[in-house]
C-alpha cells in the first residue's frame, strides 16, 4: 500500500510539473511574440526617424525652414 501512495504521489507531482512546464512554455511563446512586434514597431521608427531626417537635410540645403516635429 505504502508503495501505491508514493507512485500516485509521484504521479501528481509530474502531473503538475508538466503543467508548469507547459505554462512557461505559453509564457515564452508570448515573450517572443511581444519582442517580435516590438522588434517591427522599431523598425519602422527608426525608417520613420532616417526619412524625417533625409527630409530635414533636403530642406537645410536648399533653405527651407525647420520642418515641424
């Protein structure tokens, strides 16, 4: 009997770090979904921020005011 408790017990704890394990596992998914987004949001300001900037060098050069922010 003692033996059929510490399997059972031991089957509850990979029970519940399987569960664990696959928790982290959404957690990191996530993780890497949010830095890929990031990662893309910029990129697209650092384009944004090189164009405003090849703008701004265009109108210096040939005296155009200060483009607005």
């Amino acid at each position: 009997m003692n033996t059929h408790i510490s399997t059972m017990r031991y089957a509850l704890e990979i029970a519940t770090l399987s569960r664990l394990l696959d928790e982290k596992e959404r957690h990191i998914q996530m993780l890497q979904d949010t830095i890929a987004i990031k990662d893309e949001q910029l990129a697209t300001m650092v384009t944004c921020a090189k164009e405003l900037g090849d703008r701004q060098a265009a109108a210096d050069a040939v005296g155009i005011p200060r483009i607005a922010a």
